[in-house]
C-alpha cells in the first residue's frame, strides 16, 4: 500500500491496534480463566483391572486423568521425577504412596492429590504423598521462570523493533545483512547472562545449572528477535503487528504460566509449545527441575525460529525493500 494521507494511516493503525487489544484481552481471559485438566497422564503400579477399578473409584473425574500402567515402582519413579508424567500411584490395601511433582504445576498437584485422597479413603486407605521434584520455597507458585522467560521474549521483540526503527526494517543488501548480526547475537548473549544473574544472584530465586539458564536464554532472545526483524523486514509496520500478536497475544498465556499446558483449553494447549514462550519455558523448567530430560524438543523448536528468522531476513537482504510497504503521502 503506498500513498497513504494521514488520517488514513492513523485510522488504519488505530483499528488495527485495537484489534490488538480486544485479541489480548480475549486470548487471556481465555487461555487461563478457568484451567482444567486435559488428560494429565498419572501412572500406577498394578494391574489393568485395578486400574479399571481405579477409574471407577475416580468417578466422573477420571476422564481428567490418564492412568496408564507401569511395570516397576523405579520406573514410575523416574517417569514422574522426568515429567514424563504428572503423578505416580501405588495403591496397596492398607497404605497407598502417591509421587507427585510440584514443579510441574502446583495446581494439578493439588488437584491430584485431591482426587486420590478421596481415592484413598474410599478403599480406607492411608495415602502418603511424596513431592519428587518440590519448588523452592521461594518460588512456591512457579512463576519466576516464567517471568524470566516473558522477559527475554518482551526485550527480544523491542530491541528488533526499536533497532528497525532506527536503522531501516529491511537491511540493504546482504552487507547490510551481516552488518546487523553482530548486534544482534551481542544482545542476545547480554539478555541471558543478565536475565540468568538477576533471578539467581540479585535474589536467589532459582540457583544452579547457570550456564545452561544463560544458553537457553541467549537462543530465546536471538529466535525471538531475528523472527521480529524478519517479519519486519517483509511487512513493516504489519510484521510488527504480526510479532505481536504471535509472541505476546497468543504466546505468553499459552506458555501456561504457574498451570501446566496440559491444564490449558483449545487451542493454546495444542500450540504453547510450538512458540518460543512455551518452548522456551520448557527448557528452563527441564533444566531446573527435570534433568533436561525433554531440552532437545525444545531447543530444536527455538532453533527453528532462529534459522527462519536469519534465512529470510537474508532473502528480505538481497530484495532490499519489504513485501508489503505502507508509505506516508506528504499531504495531511
């Protein structure tokens, strides 16, 4: 689009950031209203028709759990301790072990532990619960890491932003190109030492693994920002609008926050964990919490926003002018 006069440019841009809005407004309230378990996969120790009788003894709440049976108490112990699962249940006649891990979600551990409580009291049982991987007590609900990963995802984006801005979205030629690179791993390296140091030695939130916090980080801020200045770089202003609506309208509520994505509706929980959020937020809590047991999945969905990002805006490079262009006509 070219030849724009002011009033439409302000009142095309004044609509679409209100759509921006509403959409923000309707994907949170949405996403995290109201969370409920999807399935949450709990294994037990016994045999299927213990666990058909289990399902009973569940009620109408057992379709908000998938029991699925386990050969041996160490391998349902490793399963829940590598988040493969979201509980492990032994039930005995006299006294039933319940293994749970908080760092999942403390609100799907309360709500198991709720569900076989009532289990366990049913068949005059006494349940013990063991917390496999707790939460620090100073991070009780979850959220530093949380916080920690939005926050290299909103820097991320605003760098881009701003430096388009500045310099011009779309590079000239492939120097142009190279020229930006550097900035732009610079900044990504600064954001994950910073983001890392604040959460472990500013306030002592969440200790240990720093160097791998760091990583993690740096590839968050570099797949983020590289997909802003593409998506920039192709449609300026409409790229950033595009930007966003991915990472901060739809990304930051389906990363779940202190509830697992499991406990999210449609769609946020079937995409949480294709966009940077999600992934990103994975890979810290597989790194804290989880032994990195599922870090590869998620490294692998980040480096794919990195790849993208740096491959198109070297295409946008060689064009040397984005695909779509709104240019403001001299007169009002």
């Amino acid at each position: 689009m070219t030849g724009l006069s002011k009033k439409w440019l302000i009142a095309i841009v004044g609509f679409a950031v209100l759509v921006i809005q509403l959409a923000f407004i309707s994907s949170y309230v949405g996403a995290l209203h109201s969370p409920e378990p999807h399935g949450l996969g709990v294994g037990v120790l016994a045999s299927n028709s213990q666990i058909r009788s289990l399902s009973a003894s569940i009620g109408p709440s057992s379709s908000d759990f998938s029991l699925l049976p386990v050969a041996s108490k160490a391998k349902l112990v490793q399963e829940v301790e590598d988040a493969q699962l979201f509980a492990g249940y032994i039930p005995t006649q006299h006294s039933s072990t319940l293994y749970v891990s908080s760092a999942q979600g403390t609100v799907a551990t309360s709500l198991i532990e709720g569900v076989f409580s009532q289990v366990a009291l049913q068949s005059h049982s006494t349940l013990h619960t063991s917390d496999l991987e707790p939460l620090p007590k100073n991070n009780s609900g979850g959220l530093v890491q949380f916080y920690l990963v939005i926050g290299w995802i909103v820097g991320a984006y605003l760098f881009a932003v701003i430096f388009g801005l500045l310099v011009g979205m779309t590079p000239n030629g492939l120097v142009g190109y190279f020229r930006r690179l550097p900035m732009f791993l610079l900044y990504s390296i600064l954001s994950g030492i910073g983001g890392a140091m604040i959460v472990t030695n500013a306030f002592g939130y969440q200790q240990g693994h720093e160097l791998f916090i760091v990583l993690i980080g740096t590839l968050i801020v570099g797949s983020v920002s590289l997909t802003t200045a593409a998506l920039q770089s192709a449609g300026g202003l409409v790229g950033t609008g595009l930007v966003i609506l991915g990472f901060v309208v739809v990304g930051n509520p389906s990363a779940g926050g202190p509830w697992p994505m499991a406990m999210l509706p449609a769609p946020w929980r079937q995409i949480g964990g294709w966009l940077p959020n999600g992934a990103g937020l994975n890979a810290v809590r597989d790194v804290l919490f989880f032994h990195g047991h599922d870090l590869g999945s998620q490294l692998l969905v980040l480096g794919i926003y990195a790849a993208v990002g740096l491959g198109l805006l070297a295409l946008l490079s060689v064009r040397g002018r984005p695909l779509v262009e709104i240019s403001l006509a001299s007169r009002d």
